[in-house]
C-alpha cells in the first residue's frame, strides 16, 4: 500500500474503554441496566425527562473524572504530525480526543459537555447536571436537553463527514462494533471511493468483512503501533 494522504479514522466506545467508561454492548455495557429506548430517544426524554437527565448527568461525571488513554494520545499525536488530510469522526461523546490534545475532531453524536436549549436553540458548555432543570443561561428558560443525537435522530455534520469519505485514501475503524448506521455504514463508502479500509479492534465487528485488514487486541496497544508506522 503506497503512503496515503487523506485519512478518515472512526473511532467508538471500544477506544474509551481502558480510560475506565463503559462501552455499549459489552456484557456489562452500558445498555445492560438501561433499555436504550428508555434514555437514547426523543420519545423516551418525552415521556420520563429525569430518568434521562440523570442518565446523562451520570455519564457527564463519570466522562469527567476520566483520563485520556495511550490510544487517545497516539491519535493525538498523529494528528498534529499529519500534513495531509485527517478527520477523526467519533461516535463517543466524551472529549478525551481534544483532553489528548487531537484538534481535527468531529462528534457525530454530540457532546457530554454540551448542552442544548429547546427554547432559544443555544448551546452551553456544561460540567454540572440537568435533573433539576436549571434555566439556561442565555435565556433563563428550565427547557435545557443533552446535546447529543439520540436514535431516529440525524447526526451532526454528516455532510463534512460524507465529503472526507468521499476524499480518503485511508480509513481506520477503532474500537467500534458496527452496529449502529449511518457510521457503520462508512467503511463501505470508502471503499467505494477507493480507500484502503484497515480495522482495529479487541474483536470482528459486524462489518469486518469489508476492510482490507483487521488487527485484534486492546487499543492502547494496537494503536500507539499503527501510528507508529504511519509517522516511520
Ligand atoms: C438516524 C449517542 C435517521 C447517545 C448514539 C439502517 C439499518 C438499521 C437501523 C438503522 C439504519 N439506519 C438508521 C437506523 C436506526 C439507528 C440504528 O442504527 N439502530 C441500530 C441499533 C440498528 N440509527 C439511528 O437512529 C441514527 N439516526 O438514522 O436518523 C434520520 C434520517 C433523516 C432525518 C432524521 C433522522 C442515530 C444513531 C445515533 C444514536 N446515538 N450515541 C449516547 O451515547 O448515549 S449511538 C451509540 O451507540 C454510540 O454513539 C455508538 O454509535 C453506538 C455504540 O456503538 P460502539 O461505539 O461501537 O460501542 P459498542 O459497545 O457497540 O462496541 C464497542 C466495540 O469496542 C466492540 O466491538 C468491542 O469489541 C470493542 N472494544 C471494547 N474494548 C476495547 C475494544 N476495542 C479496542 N480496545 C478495547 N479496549
């Protein structure tokens, strides 16, 4: 494989995990004591806004007392090294990316530390909890909601995304099980696009069978190696 230029790198909770959050559909993830329907949809914040809230103000404490790990650090490293083209689009909401010091970073499902006004559409950073509806500080209404995109709902900046896709020679998928679209259905655009497509992951996700490569272990592991190779 002759030296790429443009790199997309996807990453999901599995790059989180040895930073001590949860992933989703590990046995003990973070769906097990949770039906996503209950907490991660529009309907659920409808019908029962405090179990949500508080779902999510336990996520934001958690995210907060965490550390970025070797691979958050290898990223971030590759990405102030790289000259040509790199977008890491992630579907986690922590921030540990940007805590490594990653910049090129896009949350396609939003942000723990953000919040979002239903009455004046503002955005907030935010590091304290929801549950008993503080005013919003632009607006002072009590209509504040999590600024992340929950299921049946777009997530963010898709035509950025779609763009770096469609421009890629590399794309690296880390610690993700492929289970949820439209980001699981990236490695398909861009091998339509004609990009190299290699996976690491601790197991095969579900959609191992198009990448070129797969190399299974722990992330703090494989990638501080593949960045390795990519700055040689
Ligand atoms: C939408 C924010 C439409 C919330 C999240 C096509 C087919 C079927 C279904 C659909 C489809 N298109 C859309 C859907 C519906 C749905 C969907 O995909 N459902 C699934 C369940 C089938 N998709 C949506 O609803 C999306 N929206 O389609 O909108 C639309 C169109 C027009 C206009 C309006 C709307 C929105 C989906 C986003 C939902 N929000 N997150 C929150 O975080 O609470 S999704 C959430 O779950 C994560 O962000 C992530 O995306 C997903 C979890 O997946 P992973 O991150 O991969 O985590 P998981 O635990 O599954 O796997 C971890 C992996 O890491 C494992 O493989 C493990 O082996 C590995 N690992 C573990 N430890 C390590 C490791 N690897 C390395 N090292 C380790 N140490």
């Amino acid at each position: 494989m002759d030296r790429p230029t443009n790199m997309v790198i996807l990453t999901g909770a599995g790059i989180s995990a040895e930073s001590g959050l949860r992933t989703f559909r590990a046995e003990d993830g973070l769906w097990e004591d949770h039906r996503v329907e209950d907490v991660a949809t529009p309907q659920a914040f409808r019908r029962d806004p405090e179990l949500v809230q508080r779902f999510y103000d336990e996520r934001r404490k958690n995210i907060m007392a965490a550390e970025p790990n070797p691979a958050h650090e290898a990223l971030a490293r590759l990405d102030r090294e790289w000259d040509g083209e790199l977008l890491i689009v992630t579907q986690n909401i922590d921030d540990l990316h940007e805590r490594a010091g990653a910049r090129r970073v896009l949350h396609m499902h939003g942000e723990a530390l953000s919040v979002w006004c239903l009455a004046c559409d503002a955005r907030h950073r935010w590091t304290g909890t929801l549950r008993d509806a503080p005013g919003c500080p632009a607006c002072g209404e009590g209509a504040l909601r999590p600024d992340i995109v929950w299921f049946g709902e777009m997530p963010y900046e898709m035509d950025r995304i779609f763009a770096a896709l469609a421009r890629t020679d590399l794309f690296v998928s880390i610690g993700t099980s492929g289970a949820v679209y439209p980001a699981a259905g990236f490695v398909q655009q861009a091998k339509s696009a004609g990009a190299i497509a290699l996976e690491l992951n601790l197991e095969r996700s579900q959609g191992s069978a198009w990448f070129d490569e797969t190399r299974l272990g722990p992330a703090s592991e494989q990638v501080p190696a593949w960045v390795g190779e990519m700055l040689r």
